[in-house]
C-alpha cells in the first residue's frame, strides 16, 4: 500500500456486529500500524489485480454465489 493519491470515493459494506468485531480484532494481529479502513482498501485492491479471489462457502447458500 504505498499509493499517495487522495482518497475520495468511498465503498460501503453492511455486516453484523460480529462480522465487526471480529475483523477489527483481526486487524488488530496485523503487524504494523494497520486499520480497519487500510485492510479493506488493500483486500478491493488487491481484488482487482487477482491477488486475491473469493470462494463460494460450503456451508451456504449466498446470492452472490448462484
């Protein structure tokens, strides 16, 4: 994440409290001084580029996944 450019737009996510809470602690093992804000921009980012991909759950059935 070196990217110096202002950030202007903003990407939204609604998630359970507990979807929070337990990212924000995950976030918190990260060596460094990492955010919440700077994973999920590094997680769209790398996204993008094909660093990182998403795997239907096993045990679910998502809409985004049918």
């Amino acid at each position: 994440m070196t990217d110096p450019k202002p950030k202007q737009d903003v990407l939204y996510a609604r998630v359970t409290p507990e979807v929070k809470v337990r990212f924000a602690e995950a976030v918190a093992r990260l060596a460094g001084p990492w955010t919440c804000s700077d994973v999920l921009r590094e997680l769209a980012v790398a996204f993008i580029e094909g660093r990182v991909s998403v795997q239907p759950p096993s045990d679910k059935k998502e809409n985004l996944f049918q």
